[in-house]
C-alpha cells in the first residue's frame, strides 16, 4: 500500500524556506503554488532548517518526523508499477538494513535511489533481482512483486526473474572472455545458439550501448582491452542483450571519467520509454539529470518518493531538502 | 633534523646522526638485496648440480633398449634389458589413478569454494584433506595393503592406482578449492545477475578464469604421485616384465593389472640396491626418464592451454 503524505496543519503561512541551498530554482513562478502542492509535515518550526550546527561542523540532519513514515507523493499513483516494494525488511544477520520499505516502481521509467552512503539503496536495489540470496546471513521479510507476482517465496523461478532484470553494478566486471562472448552471454544461457541470431543481438546490444564503433572491428579481442568506460558500456552491452524489462544500475558511473559518464547517463536516458530503469547513485546531479523519479532514503528507510523535480525544488520532507541541498551526504 | 633535509634542494644542515642513519638504512638494504640474490643464485646452482649429476649419470645408459625391453636377467643374452615395462606400468598408473583422483579433487575443491557456505560439512573435509595430504606415503601403501590387496588376494594395478588416486585426491582438492577462491566474486555476480545457474557459472564462468591454475595443482598432484614408491612397493608390487597372454605384446592386457604390476620407481628402487652394476646405470636411466616425462607432461599441457586460455 502507498503511503499517503500527512496532513498536517503547516503553522507558517509560506511554508519552509530555503536557506542557503545550492538548487537554484528554475523559473520565476511561486516556490509553492498552494493549488497544487499538498501541505508539508513539519511538526518543528521553520528555524530548525536554517540553523546550522555549531562547533564540531559535521553536518547533522535535522530529525523531525518520524522516519518511519514515508511521504510518496500522488503522482506516483497513476503510474502502472512493474515492481512493487512492500513493508520489505532486510536483516543482515543481527542487523537490520532495510525498515519496512513500501514504493512501487513505474513502467518505462527512470527511478533514482538517492541518499547517503549506508542507507541500503544498494541493498534494496540487490533485493529486487534476489541477489542478496548469495550472501550468508540474510533475512528477509515482507516481499516485493514483480508484475503483481510475489519476488520472495511463492514458487518464482528466480532464474526467470533474473533474466528479466539486468544488471549493472558499479564497478564494471566483465568476464574474462572475448567482447562477444561476454555480450551473448545473457543469450548462449537461454540456450541460442544460432550464430546468426547472435551476432545480430551482439550489434544491437553494442550499438545501443553507444560501443559497436569503437569495438566492431575486435569482437573476439578480450574485454580486458577495453577502457574503464568502455568496460561498463560493455557490462550494460551485456545487461541489455538478453533484453529485460527491468534494468537495475548500481552506481553504474562512479568509477568512471566525466566523460564516460556522460556516456552512460545518455544512454540511460535514452532506454527510458522500452525499459524501466532504477538508478542507484551517489551523485545529486547524475539523478537530477537522467531520473523521472527519484527516491531518498536514510539509515534504511524511505523517506521521500517522488518526481524529481519536485524532489529537488519542493520536497516535503526536511530531511530530503537538507540532503539535496547538500547540507549533510 | 630529519633525513629529508639532507634530500631537498637548498643548503644542507650538515647533521651527524641524520647522515650515519643514513649510510647504515642505505648499507642494510644493500646487503638484503645481495643476500636475496645470493641465496636465489645458490638455489639455481644446487638445481643444476642436481640435474647435470642426473643427466650425466643417466644419458650414458640410455638406449633404444630402454624404451623396448622388459628387464633381462644376467646370463640371458640382452642383458640388462631396458625399462619399458616400468614406463608403461608408471604411466598406466597415472593414467588410472587420475581418472578417479582429479574428477574427486576437483568435485571436491568445488563443493568447498562454491558451496560451503552455510554447510557445516565444509570445514571438516578441509581439515580433513590437509591433513591427508601430509600423511606420508608409505601409510597409504601399508593402509592400500591392508584394505585393497588382502581382500583382492594378491597385489594387482587396481590396488596401485588407488593407492596414488587416494594421495592425489587431498592435494587436487585444495589447490582447486584455492584457485576457485581467487576468482573475483564479481563475476559470479555477473553471472548470477545475467540469470545463469549456480552450476552454469560454475562451469563457465568460475573454472574457466581459474584454468591455468587449477592445471597447474593437478600437474604437481601427477607429478608428486608419479615419484611415489612406497605405496606401490605394497600395492601394486614388484613385476620385471609386461606382457600380453600369448607372450611380449606392446599393450597392457586386462590379466596384466590383476597381477602385480611394474612402474618404473619401483624398478628403479630394485636395480638401485641391488648388487649388479648394470642395472644400476639403467636404474640411473630409468630416474632421468621419469624427470623428463615429467617435465614433458606439463609442457605439453601448459602449451596446449596458453592457446585457449585468454588473458
């Protein structure tokens, strides 16, 4: 179930104000036309926003409401949702990594895990394709659906599942075999062996992951020749060859040059409309740029959920606008 | 006052502690570099020695009949005879005891570094195979006596090859379960994420980037067991000459490993101790051949993999 944003009476008659933040706001129109914004759940007083810690100059974020409530905003709500999240806990071992995580993934859509580091986008990211199975020790609760059919339990093929969802992982690990054999891979496990079929999906793959010019003439060179950036455009070559539905980057640029980044963030933005991709990043920017949606999440719960420009310019939350603005992160 | 005023540019504050450490640091990794060489140097010698002193032993005697004839009695006429029934019989034997003992090893090292986790079988059968792997050969050949040529009745090739297969088992084992350990977990997560099964990554993810290394355990496994003596002294036994049902044959007929069975150690062993001076310079032969099969089998397997094996 969504959670519905609180309606919580605001006490002061503009809302929060932003102070000193490094978004800058796009158009000259009102901060918050009140006929379309829902009202705001700050319980503390506007004054909590604008001051900053004194003395030992670590940023602190400023807790207020509970964080165990999530503010989705309605926009969410007419979207079809290809993967549904919820009351999802994780325990590694004793320790709790994920608290109750309720969202739901849009179809054809670019959603962005944002938050600071530790506060499991990663790990949720991993929970959805079940890729925290290989890891010892973890626990699950709640459950997450795929196209309405339950990930965790209920008698899914995994395998199945996997194939539908590719991966991208942060940094780039292609196998030790030649670019084409790394790019078939997906397919030559579905059991294709046609040679013909191959080579045209290897083509597509490449070309929609920006590499085939640099690479056509040395398919059967090993993936160890290639770039960093190249090696990534590479592993998302080999993500999309099998083509999935659902694409989950984690991270997918972080060791990579602004250039090659730019690389992939086009290429991200491009695959939105054919497929959904959720984004993991550490990078405010990055999600600003390529994602529709972008979730914040801190100490492993959702904080906010939205589009993204409404993340970035109007967020409901205090918490979220005092990551965005890079007072803490 | 320290040494990096001396090393920077400008003028030198001259100070007499700074510059005797500094000629001491700088003669103590002098004199390391020397004895790392040194030492390294001695090594290589005390190598070649052992193999010009082999060489020079074994070449004179080395002979088409080393390779054609079965052991000849003294009296008989071709006396001493050659080793070929000690080359065949020692490459019979790695051929059988491979066959069970590196498809165990390798399942084995495979089940420990891919499936150990969260089993409680795996840290015994770690313990366990370091443990046999230094149990000295001589007790698997009493232990082979005991279980395998008894019942049998008589020493035979079975018991032999067992024998080693059981030596080799522990050594392959480990060193798979090593190599497969230093394959990145990232590829196995590749793999996993690309919807591949745990024993499809396994085969074609996992062993192929370990190859060159798991070969590299299974040759120092066939080359330990090709040099044992002990246990086949008890297993498979003394036998001075291979031949078919119907007389000398160049193939091993199936009666042949029911009997005692020859391998070239064992032979070597004999000739070695014994009082005639003949064989003692076949028995030389005999131990330089055994070297150079050695050396043979992993070139030959080494070059055959550096075409496959991409970097």
């Amino acid at each position: 179930m969504v959670y519905m944003s609180q309606k919580m009476i605001d006490t002061s008659e503009k809302g929060p104000t932003f102070s000193g933040g490094v978004a800058p706001r796009q158009s000259a129109a009102p901060l918050r036309p009140e006929s379309r914004m829902p009202p705001v759940a700050v319980s503390a007083s506007p004054a909590v926003l604008t001051a900053t810690p004194a003395g030992d100059g670590l940023p602190r974020l400023p807790l207020g409401a509970s964080l165990e409530r999530c503010d989705t905003h309605a926009d969410l709500d007419s979207e079809p949702a290809i993967v549904t999240v919820k009351d999802f806990m994780l325990f590694y071992a004793r320790s709790k990594a994920l608290h109750g995580v309720n969202m739901k993934i849009p179809m054809g859509k670019v959603t962005a895990l944002v938050g600071p580091s530790g506060c499991g986008k990663s790990t949720l990211l991993r929970s959805m394709n079940r890729l925290n199975d290989l890891i010892d020790g973890v626990r699950v609760e709640g459950n997450m659906y795929y196209r309405g059919q339950a990930i965790y339990g209920g008698g899914i093929d995994v395998i199945g599942l996997r194939k539908r969802m590719g991966m991208v992982f942060q940094k780039s690990n292609p196998f030790p075999m030649s670019i084409y054999a790394n790019v078939v891979y997906g397919l030559r496990i579905a059991g294709e062996r046609s040679r013909a079929v191959l080579d045209e999906v290897c083509e597509r793959s490449l070309r929609g992951a920006a590499l085939w010019d640099e690479v056509k003439d040395r398919l059967h060179s090993s993936a160890f020749g290639l770039s960093g950036g190249q090696q990534q455009r590479l592993c998302i070559a080999r993500a999309i060859a099998p083509d999935p539905e659902v694409l989950l980057m984690d991270e997918p640029c972080s060791a990579l040059d602004p250039i090659a980044t730019a690389k992939v963030e086009e290429l991200v933005f491009q695959l939105r409309g054919k497929y959904t991709v959720v984004i993991v990043t550490h990078n405010m920017q990055q999600a600003a740029r390529v994602s529709d949606y972008t979730a914040f999440m801190y100490l492993g719960r959702l904080i906010e959920y939205g589009p993204t420009n409404a993340i970035f310019f109007q967020p409901h939350r205090k918490e979220t606008e005092a990551y965005v603005t890079g007072r803490f992160g | 006052m320290s040494i990096a005023t001396n090393t920077l540019p400008g003028p030198r504050v001259r100070s007499i502690g700074s510059e005797r450490y500094r000629r001491r640091a700088l003669l103590f990794s002098a004199i390391m570099h020397q004895a790392c060489i040194g030492f390294a140097v001695v090594i290589v010698l005390l190598l070649a020695l052992v193999t010009g002193y082999l060489l020079y032993l074994g070449c004179a005697s080395i002979s088409a009949n080393l390779f054609l004839e079965d052991v000849i009695p003294k009296g008989m006429p071709g006396y001493p005879g050659g080793l070929r029934h000690g080359i065949v019989g020692t490459l019979t034997l790695i051929v059988m005891a491979s066959s069970v003992g590196i498809p165990m090893g390798m399942l084995t090292g495979i089940y420990l570094s891919e499936y150990s986790s969260g089993s409680v079988l795996a840290a015994p059968v770690r313990f366990i195979c370091d443990v046999l792997a230094g149990v000295p050969s001589i007790v698997v050949g009493i232990l082979g006596y005991e279980l395998l040529v008894r019942p049998m009745g008589n020493q035979n090739a079975y018991a032999g090859a067992l024998a080693l297969a059981f030596i080799m088992i522990p050594i392959v084992a480990r060193t798979t379960e090593e190599m497969l350990r230093l394959v990145p977990k990232s590829y196995r997560e590749a793999s996993i994420a690309l919807g591949a099964s745990k024993a499809w990554t396994i085969l074609r993810v996992v062993i192929p980037a370990a190859t060159g290394s798991v070969v590299t355990g299974v040759m120092l496994a066939i080359a330990r067991v090709a040099g044992e003596t002990a246990p086949l002294l008890f297993t498979a036994g003394i036998s001075q000459y291979l031949r078919g049902v119907h007389g000398p044959s160049p193939y091993i007929h199936l009666q042949e490993l029911q009997e005692p069975f020859p391998s070239l150690t064992v032979q070597a062993y004999i000739f070695a101790t014994g009082p005639l001076k003949e064989q003692k310079y076949l028995a030389w032969a005999g131990i330089l051949v055994l070297v150079l099969l050695i050396f043979i089998l992993n070139l030959a397997v080494r070059l055959t993999l550096r075409n496959r094996h991409k970097v």
